[in-house]
C-alpha cells in the first residue's frame, strides 16, 4: 500500500494504518531500510499542501513538515536563520538538500542530525498532528534520545514553530573530515543578540557530542555581557556534553574542539551583529 | 491515491510521457533502469552517498535511488541521456571530453546532470553543485575544468593529430558522457533471473544449511540454489595459482565476514524482495583473529593448513651489510609505520550478466583481467575452455580490487543451473565487505646517512594483513622489499614483509601493490633524517637519488631511463617557492599553520620477476578498414586510445581511422591484466610490433622502403604516401582470412626479467618509472584539520603519449593518495557504505600542477613508461611532510585524521 495524501487530515487517517511508515524526502527513509523492496505500507506526505514551505506566523516562523533543505535555504529569513541556512547547506549535498526535510531530520533523531542545534538555538517547537488533534512540543522535548522522539504511532510532524528572531544573529560550524557528503564529528549552533558591542542574549547549542544535541546554558549565562568570547569557554560548560568514540573521532576529540568551534562561531556572529 | 490500488504512475521522462505499474515504494532508480530502460542512471550506492543516480526532477538534481516513483508523477523527469541534447549538455559532453573528465564514466551520468542544473540556475559554485557526486577516478579537478569550459561557452572539440605525443580525446569517450557505455549492470535484458549471495555475517563462523531443497522448491520464484556441493570443478581460486585458496563458496565455516556460502537464483520479482533470513542457515560464530600479531599468536585459529602461524609468505631483499653500515653511520632515524585497510571505492560495484549461447557459458562482467577469469572459470566449472567466453563489459573503476574474480563464478554457476540467462549486481554493502583491499601495514624502519649526508644503510620490516585469502598478497610481499628502499641508491639494505592471514577480508591489489604503504615509512623517515643532518630535504633526496649506472638494492643497474634526478629538479623551483610561501604564511601567526612536503617514489612496471606477455592484433578487412583487437582492458585509465595511438604511430596511420575491437575472449588476443602499471608498457609494445609488421607488409606489397611513408585507408585499398608518391596496394583478390582480413598482423610482447635469488638479487622489472610529489597544506592547529592547498607533481614517463591522459592519471592518483593519508580507513563491519568510508569530493581536491618528464626508456614503446600506479605513491608521505612541517608533529599512522592530528599536536605542545 502506498499513500499519497494531499491534505493533512488525510495524512492522519493514512497514518492509522497498522505498520504504516512515513516517507517525506526518502533521504533516510530508503538508507536504513537497505536495498529489498518494502514490505510494510508507506504513507508519503510529500503532496500535502499545508505542511509545505516555510510561511510567517503572528508569533513568528512555521516551517512545515514538508519543506525541505532547499526550502530553507531559499527561503527570505531574518538574520537569526542564517545558523539554520548555514546547516541546510551542509546537509550531504545539493541532491539530499532538495529533497530531504527538516521534519525528517528531527525524526530521523541522529546525534548528528545537522538541523538540530541551530533549531535548538532557535527555539523551536514540533507541531504534532494526530488522529486526537495537535499537540506542540518543544524540541528538546520531542528529542529523546539515538534515534528516539516523542513522535507516538499515528502521528505526523506537521510543523516546526520558531519564534521571532528579532534583532539576533546566528551562526553554524560543522567539523568534517571531508568538504561535501560528511556526517559531524562535532557542530555548534550560536544564536546571539548584540546591544552596544556586548551578548545580551545568547543561545549555544552542540551537536554530535551527546545523544541528542544540547544546549548549554551555564555557557550562555556566563557569556552575557560578554564583549570578547576569546578564551571564555571552560570544560565545567561542557559538562553536559557526552561524547563517544566511533569512526570520526574519539570523545575527548569532540570535547576538545567543541571549544574553538564555539569560539569561532561566536566571533564569526558577533561580526555580523 | 488512497492506497488500496497502486495507480499507473505518470511522468515525462526525458520529453516522453511514460506510464509505469510499479511496486510499493519502488525507487525511481530503479524504475528508470528496469522499467525505462534508462541504463544511464547508474547506481552506486542506492543511499544517497555517490551521487552517480542523480536525475533532474522539475529541473533540480535529485539522487533518484532516494526518490519514491510514485513521487515522481507528473513531474518532469530528466537524464543524461535526455539532457546530453541540451545546449548545456552538449556542452558539457564536449568539454568532458576535451579535458578527459570522464575516465571510466560511471560517475559521468550524475555529474553532467548535476552540472547542467548548476548552468542553468547559475546559483553557487561548481563545487557545491557537484560535491554530491563521488567520481573515484579523476580527481575532480578535469572536471571543473570541463565544467568552466562549457559554462563559458563556444566549446571546440580538442584537436590533435594522435601522434605519440599529442593529446587526444579517448577514442571511447562519446558513450561515456551521453550515458551509452554499458557497464556489469547495464547488460542484462529485462525479466532476468537474479543471482543474490548469501554471506557470513561473522569475521569468523560455522554454519550448517537447513534444507535447502525443501526452500527451492517450497518458495515461490526460486529457481535454483547454489552451495559448495554444486561446484562442478575446483571450489578453489586464486590469481597466483600456487597460493590459491579461496573457495568459491566457503564450505562448513567462513573465514571473513562478507564471504560466501551460497547463492539462490530467483524470478526479479522474488530476489527484489528477498531477506537473507528467509534462506534456511544456522550461524555459530567463532573467535576471529582480526590483526597479524594475533593471528601470528600461539594457539591462534589456523585459517589454511600448511600455512604456519598464518604466515603466507615472506618476501625478502638484502644487499651489502645492512646492520654494519648502520651502526657506522653518522646519524640514524628509526620510526614504525600503521597504515589501515583501503577500500578501492570504485563508483561501479561488481555486477554482470551471463548466459548460455550455443551450449556454451558466456560471461559478460566488469574486469580488468578476462583471460585469468576465464583461467578461473575453466577450473571451478571444470569445462574446456572453449565451452567458456569472457566479454568484459565497460568497468567502473576497478585500480586492482576487479583483477581478481567476484561475480563471474556466480554468473556462470546459475546460469548452467537454470540454462538460461543470469544477472547479478553486487549491493555496495557486500562490494564493500567481500571484495579485495589495500593491505594494511605496520612496517618498523630504519636509515642511516654519513656525515656528508649519504645513505648508509637500511632495514625494513613490515607485516602485512593479508586477510583470509592469499589473493595479490604474494605480489604485495614480494614487490615491497624491492621497492622500500624508494629511489635511491642504498647500498647496504634489509627488507622484509610478511604477509599474515587474518579473517578480514582479503587483502589484494590496490594500485601499487603495498609500495604506497612502504612510501609512507621511507619517505617520512627521509625527512627525519634530512632535519638531523640539517639539510634540505631535496637536496637530501638529490644526493641519494639512483642514477645511471647505479645498482638497485637487487643489484639491477639501468644503463639508461632512470629519471628520479629529473623529477627532482623539475620540482626544484616549486620547492624554493614553496619554503619561502611558508615561512610568510606562518611568519602572519594565527591558528592555521602552512607546511610544504615533498616525496618520491619508484614502480616497476610489469610483473615481478614473471612472464606477463601481451598480445596484440590488428587485420585489414577487404573493404579497406584497419580494425585493431585491443585488448588491453581500459578501466577508465586510457588504454584503449593509448595502446591505439602507439600502434597508429607504429604503423603510420591515423588514430582515428582505426576501428577498435575491445577484450573479448573468443576474438581478441590475451594482452594480459590491467594492473602493474604494465599496459603501456607491456601491450603498448605489443601494439608496436603489430603495427610494425603490418607496416611492413604493406610496404613490402608497394615496394616502398621508408621511414616516413604514411598508411591510409581507402575504399577497398589501402594508400601508401611516400613524399609525392601515392602508391596503393589493391585488397580485392587476396585471401580473406576466418575472421574477415586480408591483411593482418598479430604480436607479442614479454618484458626481459631475470629471477630474484633468495636475497631478492635480479632484474625484477624491465623498466621503472619514477615520481616526485610537492604538497602544501594548510593545518588548523586548533581542530587538527588539514586543507590540502595545492600539488606539483613531476612524473617521468619516458615518452608521454597522450598527456591530457598523463594528466588524468597523475591527477586520479594524487585524489587516492590524499584519501589514504586523510580520510579513507576500512573496518570490516563497521564502514561497509560510502558515508561511514570517506573518499575524497569535488571539495577537498586542490589544484594540481603536473609536470611531465620524460627520460625514455629503451624498452619502453617509443620510450613510454607505465604510469597508472607511480601517481599514488609520493601523495601520502608528501602530504605528511607537509603536515609534519605546519604542525611541528611526527606522523606515523594513516589516515592523518583530525582526531589523530590534533592528538598529536597536544601531545607535541606538552613536550
């Protein structure tokens, strides 16, 4: 069975069948189900009109759960999106960025998940639709954990909620071992507002350092006010962080760089303010 | 659609309005192939990670094995094939063509629809419109060059007469760019049976079939089973015949992860859908030994009887008095070296299409070797070789792992099985997992120089994970000691490299046989030393480099052709340049720090020590067409428009006027593998004497005796011009041979080696080619990240043939080189797909500057050298030094990754 709704109250019931499996972009969806054909129904959202693009809200932004990476970047936003332009664009490459979306990215729940930390900065919340109705959940809240979220049976990530930015600038940094195609070793979302050359409100999320990415507030309370970031990131603020050993590096690695990627992205920011 | 019909899909693809029925979530890409017919959507990887599928979907490029079908209704839907008639891709397809940005063409597809995306919205840069397709074998920078050239408009084919020399387009480039070349996968028609392999899930494990008859004939569309019992001939193969051991499929315990144990064929539709836990085998996995020392320990698992302490085999070369001369030395450096296991990466996995013709086995396959495939075949399917054909389809990239067979036993097996028509397309998970790679090494070296900053002796020893077969272990143990010792005049010298079986997977052939790895330890040491004697290390190298007259550590002396001293003083004002850059970058202070590195390398080309004849043939049909039987297999490198030009100027025709047949075993001769860097060489020579004896013939048959006569093709003649003279040898008349000549010449040739005695003294290559690489780097002391800035890299290849194909070479090889120092390690169970396994992009290339030289050679056809293995060699310890000197670190293990790196740095801060 393949489904193919294009109304939001469509997808939902489609949602309800047993075994049913949500495909958007399919730029998870087809890598982890390997190379035979399915054998459970899918329900494609991708033709439903009210989760896609990005549109203004009363209270700010609404990212549907449709749009994709081109989308965002695309997309006219204030300056507190760049960090999230910045992530869309090194989301695997120009073909994944078309049609992989940020919904699936959150859904997908990988440590690495490239949307997550400026989304996080960003105060984002997901729009859950299901069949009693939708519920909003912030996104720390609906990131569980390795490739766990708060997303129940029978529901879909309609939306993404991002209040006005205002006045604030952002940034991203991601730290590969090649330029295009690459998973994170480690990535820092920074989200900060400027007044007379000193951080009056700032945002700092890591990720691929913890299994979910995480915010840092200790960092953000001990930088406000803050003129020169040059030297101010202490282990204690890290210590929320968790990273492991794989592939791409080992956890003390990780921890070790977080700080000048941090640095950088703040500086980098500042600059732009 | 509400999902309880699947409705007929609709879409335009490449301007026609298709229709299809298709299976629930059916990939685009696969649909496209098998529904469409549009074998110009290759795929290689199915996951989004190569790139090589990219289509256009309303015009923005999108990777159609991530793309439902039924996401693709009523939308526009366009390919290579569709596009490559488009103005810009027209365009691009010249310029490719032009720049040689399409080696063995596999990635060809998805770049010129990345890239005609890119011309059209004009938004961003070239290297982020193509950084998501993976091309393994260019190194990226022809292409954006071919890209800058058809972007800018007015593109003009590439002009050039084919004489040796010149450069010219490959003569096989057209189907490359429009998407026609039919690689394994593109052969088979439609609704042919499927060949799937089950493989061991464990490094090490026992396992018993439950009943397998019962499973074919209970389950609907299987039609046949394969295990180890229907092995006709020998259950054993191996590409060195006197270490062969490795089973077709394993038989009661399996040695590697990935291995074999049985195959099903079934209908497409089954195999599509087919999950290896629906075939009845039971596992019990069993204690693996994963590195030599384990496997070299007391009471280790023996994984072949008569191989002790799994040992396969030590190669060894010694000359003069290694140890005296290091203790007599001035200064001394010592240093052990780890390198990892390599993936070769090509974009094509291993695929095919076989099939009974006429009662007799016909298997068409990627390859670089189809006569040792068909030696294979004749003992595993214990038929008469003449009851077996071998028609190599187009390769996809191969650089050594597609020397040894993969699909070929499968194909064949099934299809006698099921007397009809087979295919098979290795998924890349089990192309990563069960095919062939580079050896990973830990090598302990050591090198003494005197006062005056010469040589004096050197030891080497390196232990080299074979994996669970021999495969080109045995190659790789033997050609290391010979080539450690890089190109210099060592006279005192211990070399030793053991190659250790381990239940990974084997170990083989990885352009350059292990001298890449052994490159690493000498080349890194060298600057060691150069720093210790306080000399340059150019200068250093200068002074030890081998010349003229100077013996090799076997003893052989090259009267002539040994250009390594010419390399180096080609590089020498990059060299100056580069320091005085560096010292001004770094004199600005800051996080990132510049270093300049430089190293060399030597290769043999041609087997070690072993005949490895090759032949070539040519004939004259009667209407007046040269037609040339090159079998030399072109994997991307060339060798059909090289071993063509080389006998055009033998013959004194016109390249372009010959008609080519490719490697087929039924009417091509053997001109042996593709691999050893031996086909310029070794065919270029064959093709050489086959276009001489043609020539003479026809001159004999006008009479003209001339160095500088022409031969043409006529109408039912061939034209002779000699100055003013215009002579023409008639051919209606003459006998008309079996296959159709009238005229014909057929020659081979083996290059002159002598056995090595049990210190490794001989002449083991008739002719080496020699290498110098400079690499500038930036590092980024704060991440341990390296920016590779640019290369010079100068290449003696005695005579160049076709330097636009030289080019190509040297820049592929630097792209390899640069993976394995940075990025590239394989860790059986752990990378087995290409975002866990990184190969470089179109973003971590640097500018390249090749610097051809050209010392002939006077075995060489016309001078020419092998070239296809020497470009790796110096890339990886040239990038080290170049790290090393930024980074004030000692490098000693590959891939420098930032981790690594960084670890390092730390690590030198807190000395």
């Amino acid at each position: 069975m393949y489904f193919q709704p294009t109304t939001l109250s469509q997808a939902v019931r489609d949602a309800q069948v047993e075994g049913v499996r949500i495909l958007a972009g399919g730029t998870d969806f087809y890598p982890s189900h390997g190379d035979v054909l399915p054998d459970f129904p899918i329900l494609d959202i991708s033709r439903v009109d009210e989760i896609s693009g990005i549109n203004r809200t009363d209270t700010g932004w609404r990212i549907g759960g449709g749009a994709t990476w081109t989308d965002v970047i695309r997309a006219d936003l204030p300056r507190g999106f760049d960090g999230l332009k910045a992530a869309a664009r090194e989301v695997g490459s120009v073909q994944i960025q078309n049609m992989g979306t940020v919904a699936g990215n959150l859904c997908n729940a990988s440590p690495a998940a490239d949307g997550v930390p400026p989304l996080l900065t960003l105060n984002a919340e997901v729009e859950l639709v299901g069949p009693d109705g939708a519920r909003r959940l912030p996104l720390e809240k609906f990131l569980l954990g390795v490739r766990k979220t708060a997303l129940t049976p029978g529901e879909i990530l309609a939306g993404l909620h991002v209040p006005d930015t205002g006045q604030a600038v952002s940034g991203f940094s991601k730290l590969g071992s090649r330029k295009y195609l690459v998973i994170s070793i480690a990535m820092v979302a920074v989200y900060l507002i400027v007044e007379d050359g000193a951080i009056s409100d700032l945002r700092v999320a890591v990720g691929a350092c913890s299994p979910v990415a995480q915010r840092l507030p200790m960092l953000e309370a001990d930088l406000r006010g803050a003129r020169d970031v040059r030297g101010c990131v202490m282990p204690m603020h890290l210590s929320d962080l968790s990273p492991i050993d794989d592939v791409r590096g080992s956890g003390e690695y990780r921890l070790d760089v977080v700080v000048p990627l941090i640095e950088r992205a703040l500086i980098a920011a500042m600059e732009q303010a | 659609m509400d999902g309880s019909a699947v409705p007929m899909i609709r879409f335009s693809l490449n301007g026609s309005d298709i229709g299809l029925d298709v299976e629930t979530g059916e990939r685009l890409s696969a649909s496209l192939r098998e529904r469409c017919g549009a074998k110009d959507v290759k795929i290689g990887c199915n996951a989004g990670d190569c790139g090589a599928c990219t289509v256009l979907v309303d015009g923005e490029p999108v990777c159609a094995c991530l793309t439902a079908t039924a996401q693709a209704a009523g939308r526009v839907v366009e390919t290579v094939s569709g596009l490559i008639a488009s103005v810009e891709g027209r365009a691009l397809g010249e310029a490719f063509q032009n720049h040689g940005a399409a080696q063995c063409g596999i990635c060809t597809p998805g770049m010129i629809v990345s890239a005609v995306a890119w011309m059209r919205s004009g938004e961003g840069s070239v290297e982020d419109a193509l950084g998501g397709v993976l091309c393994r074998c260019t190194g990226y920078r022809k292409i954006l060059d071919a890209v800058a050239e058809a972007a800018a408009g007015g593109v003009e084919p590439l002009n050039g007469s084919g004489a040796m020399g010149t450069s010219i387009r490959r003569l096989d480039g057209a189907d490359k760019v429009s998407g026609r070349e039919q690689f394994g996968d593109d052969v088979a028609g439609a609704d042919v049976a499927v060949v799937h392999v089950i493989r061991s899930p464990f490094a090490r494990a026992a396992f018993r079939f439950g009943d397998l008859e019962g499973f074919r004939t209970h389950t609907d569309g299987v039609l046949a089973v394969l295990t180890a019992a229907d092995v006709k001939g020998r259950n054993c193969f191996g590409v060195i015949p006197p270490f062969a051991d490795q089973p077709v499929f394993a038989v009661d315990e399996a040695r590697f992860r990935g291995e074999a144990v049985a195959a099903v064929v079934g209908t497409p539709d089954l195999m599509a859908r087919f999950k290896d836990g629906d075939f009845p085998l039971m596992w019990e996995e069993l204690p693996a030994v994963m590195e030599p020392e384990d496997a070299m320990a007391k009471g280790a698992p023996e994984l072949h009887s008569g191989r002790a302490n799994n040992v396969m085999i030590t190669g060894f070369v010694a000359c003069g008095d290694s140890a005296a001369a290091l203790d007599a030395a001035t200064v001394q450096v010592v240093g052990t070296f780890e390198t990892g296991f390599v993936e070769h990466a090509y974009i094509e996995p291993e695929a095919g299409f076989a099939d009974i013709v006429d009662g007799r086995v016909e298997v068409h396959a990627c390859t670089q070797a189809p006569v040792m495939d068909l030696d294979s075949l004749e003992e595993i399917l214990a038929l008469d070789r003449s009851q077996i054909r071998v028609v190599p389809t187009g390769v996809g990239g191969g650089f050594g792992s597609k020397l040894d067979i993969s699909v070929q036993p499968f194909l064949a097996m099934a299809a006698q099985a099921i007397n009809g028509p087979v295919r098979i397309n290795y998924s890349r998970g089990e192309s990563m997992q069960s095919t062939t790679k580079r050896h990973p090494a830990k090598m302990s070296v050591q090198i003494g120089a005197d006062v005056d900053g010469m040589l004096s002796g050197m030891r080497f020893d390196g232990v080299f994970n074979t994996g669970a077969y021999a495969s080109w272990g045995p190659t790789v143990a033997n050609r290391v000691p010979v080539h450690a010792s890089g190109p210099y005049h060592v006279k005192d010298y211990r070399a030793e490299a053991v190659g250790v079986h381990t239940h990974c997977p084997p170990s083989g052939a990885f352009r350059g046989f292990g001298v890449p790895q052994a490159a690493i330890a000498q080349e890194v040491l060298f600057d060691e030393l150069a720093a210790k004697l306080g000399l340059d290390p150019l200068e250093f190298r200068v002074r030890n480099a081998l010349k003229n007259g100077m013996p090799t550590v076997c003893g052989q002396v090259f009267e002539q052709g040994v250009g390594i001293g010419a390399c180096f003083e080609a590089l020498r004002d990059a060299w100056k340049n580069a320091l005085v850059e560096v010292e001004e970058f770094n004199a600005k202070g800051g996080v990132v720090r510049r270093g300049v590195g430089i190293a060399a390398g030597w290769y043999g080309c041609g087997n070690t020590s072993l005949p490895n004849p090759s032949t070539i043939k040519v004939g004259v049909r009667l209407d007046g067409q040269f037609v040339l039987h090159q079998g030399a297999m072109d994997i991307g490198q060339g060798a059909n428009t090289v071993i063509s030009q080389i006998f055009a100027q033998a013959l004194g025709f016109d390249v372009h006027d010959l008609e080519l047949i490719g490697a087929d075993t039924d009417v091509t001769p053997d001109a042996g593998k593709t691999s050893a860097s031996r086909q310029t060489f070794v065919s270029g020579n064959a093709a050489r004497l086959s276009g001489l004896a043609l020539r003479a013939e026809i001159l004999r048959r006008c009479n003209v005796e001339s160095a500088s006569a022409r031969i043409a093709a006529g109408d039912g003649v061939v034209i002779v011009t000699d100055g003013a003279a215009v002579h023409k040898v008639a051919l209606a008349g003459l006998d008309v041979d079996g296959d159709g000549y009238v005229l014909r010449s057929e020659e081979s040739y083996d290059p002159p080696t002598k056995p090595l005695d049990q210190n490794g003294q001989g002449v083991p290559y008739a002719q080496f080619g020699y290498a110098a690489h400079l690499a500038i780097v930036d590092v980024d002391m704060e991440l341990g990240t390296v920016t590779p800035v640019r290369f010079v890299a100068a290449h003696d290849v005695g005579h160049a043939v076709n330097p636009m194909l030289v080019e190509g070479q040297v820049h592929g090889g630097i792209a390899q080189g640069l993976g394995m120092a940075l990025m590239e390690e394989f860790i059986p169970g752990r990378t087995e797909n290409l975002h866990d396994y990184l190969i470089p992009t179109i973003g971590d290339i640097p500018p390249i500057e090749t610097l051809i030289v050209e010392e002939p050679d006077a075995h060489g056809p016309f001078g020419a050298k092998g070239l296809g293995e020497h470009v790796l060699i110096p890339t990886a310890p040239a990038l080290i030094n170049a790290i090393n000197m930024a980074a004030g670190v000692q490098m000693r293990r590959v891939p420098v990754t930032p981790a690594r790196l960084r670890a390092a740095i730390l690590e030198a801060e807190n000395d």
